[in-house]
C-alpha cells in the first residue's frame, strides 16, 4: 500500500529540519523503501503505522534512526579520481610554492559516508614524496551515526575494495582480516571521524587547508548550498582549496570563491579579499 500523504510530509518535513535533505513529492517510494526496513525490525507490519507509533512516543533515537535512513551514502574510493589526481598534480605544489614548505596539512572531509573519501586522501598524500615530512590530519565528519561506525572500523568486503581501489594500494595500505580488508594502522591514525552536521559551525581547530565537501550540496536547496559554502570559507586558510563533486559548483551560488580549471575539472579557492 502507499504512504499516506500525511506520513510522506510529516517525514520530509522531519528530514529537512534535521539535515536539510529535500524530498520532493514524488519520492514517497524512496521513504518507504528507506523506512520499511526500519519498521520490519519494529514489528511493526507497514511504514504508515511505524510513522505514527514513532510521531506517538518522539524518542529521540527514532526520529534520528529515521533520518539517517533517509540519507544517501553512496561513496566509493578515489571516486571520480579527477580530485586526487588534482591533489598530487595541483594543490600540493601550489601550496608549496604559496607556503615555502607543507609542515602541515589539515583537511577537512565533510560527508565522508564509510570512509573511503577520507582514506583515499590520506593513501594519496601518503605517497607523494613531497608530503613526507608534512604532518597530516583528516577530520571526517558526517551526520550519520552507521556510516560513521563502519568509516571509524576501516573494515571493507572484497566487494566494496572492489569499487575503485587500485590493487597496488590494497597491498600496500591494508592487510587481510577475514573475508575481508583492514586499512592500515598507519592511515588510521591520520583521520578523525566525528558527527557534524553541515547546518553547524565546522568542526573546532585550525583552519583547513584543503575542505573535500562532495555528492552532498546535491541534496539541499539553494539558501541552504550558499550558508555551507559560506562557513566553510570561514574556517578555511585563505590560500587553501575546496573540493566539490563532479556534478556541484560554487558559480552562480557564491561568488566568493574562485574556480581555479585543473586537468579535468575544477576546484575552488577563496577569492582573495572578496570578504
Ligand atoms: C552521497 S554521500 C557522499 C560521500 C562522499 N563525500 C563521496 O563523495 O563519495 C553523502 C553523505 O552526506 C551525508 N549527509 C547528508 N546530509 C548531511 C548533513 N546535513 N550534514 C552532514 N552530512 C550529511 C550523508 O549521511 C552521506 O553519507
């Protein structure tokens, strides 16, 4: 049966207060697929009545549990491979050259899902010669509490190193545990996995050099695109770089930044002196 209306909109609303994810009408499917797996553990028989019983009782555990499942956490590793390309052949030597030396390196991977975006940077920055002495720290934020417990594991099935990982790194930065690929003590230590949520002040610290915020602003409206991208800026090193997907942009949303063209794509830097 399908949702009711009512339950459609008291979820889309719940979603977009707590992180900002627009579900449109029309994504009634994508609800109850998402929820009916919640409601099935319940024991409840269908997503209307886990709705209401959750509306009912408003433990905040549910409503978080419900909006998590409502985000979508497809990632994979070097994903689109243009921005860690970009990083060995463009962000480095330009921040060398602006900075003299790279004694630190502070990145921030907002959204970082279960973890490959934030292990992939630091496998690639583990392997430029010229990061060798740099020290480097990865805060990997996301809003969602499961994600975040697999990326802080570093545990992955042959399916998902299959997704993207070069064999050479495999061998090199993870070891066998089981069925499956544990990610090197080493690479771990190096990142920092917290719960943020992008509607909140960045994470505490010193300013980020490099920000990867990527396949997220695709999800939220444009008031909200233009508020993140605006505390990001604020917590960034003037001369550091940001890093979108390969389907988000800053033109036509924030001309603070400036959009520098590298190989095969674009990352973005703070315009300097623009606020
Ligand atoms: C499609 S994944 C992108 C993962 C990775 N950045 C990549 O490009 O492969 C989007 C991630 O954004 C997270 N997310 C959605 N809304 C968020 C919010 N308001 N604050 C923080 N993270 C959020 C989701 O939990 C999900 O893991």
């Amino acid at each position: 049966m399908a949702l009711t209306s009512e339950t459609f909109t008291y979820v889309a609303t719940l979603v977009r207060q707590r992180s900002a994810i627009m579900l449109e009408p029309g994504k009634e499917y994508l609800v109850e697929s998402r929820l009916l797996p919640l409601a099935r553990e319940a024991g409840v028989a269908g997503v209307d009545d886990y709705v209401r019983s959750v509306r009912r009782t408003s433990r905040p555990q549910d409503l978080e549990l419900m909006v998590e499942a409502l985000t979508t956490n497809e990632t994979s590793w070097f994903r689109d491979s243009t921005p860690f390309t970009a990083l060995t052949a463009d962000i480095v030597p330009e921040l060398l050259a602006s900075r003299g030396a790279l004694l630190r390196l502070r990145v921030w991977s907002a959204a970082c899902s279960t973890g490959q975006e934030p292990y992939s940077i630091a496998m690639t920055l583990a392997e430029d010669v010229r990061c060798r002495g740099t020290q480097v720290e990865i805060v990997a934020t996301d809003l969602s509490d499961q994600v975040l417990g697999r990326a802080k594991e570093g545990l992955y099935s042959q399916l998902e190193v299959n997704r993207g990982l070069p064999a050479p790194m495999l061998v090199r930065h993870f070891s066998r545990e089981g069925a499956g690929w544990r990610i090197s003590r080493e690479l771990r230590a190096k990142i920092s996995f917290e719960r943020h949520n992008l509607l909140h002040a960045p994470p505490a610290g010193p300013r980020f050099d490099l920000v990867f915020l990527r396949n997220v602003l695709i999800y939220f409206d444009q008031p909200t695109k233009q508020a993140i991208l605006r505390r990001v800026q604020q917590h960034m090193a003037p001369d550091g770089f940001l890093v979108l997907g390969a389907a988000e942009t800053t033109v036509g949303l924030d001309d603070t930044w400036e959009r520098v063209a590298i190989s095969r794509g674009s990352v973005y830097r703070p315009r300097q002196g623009a606020r």
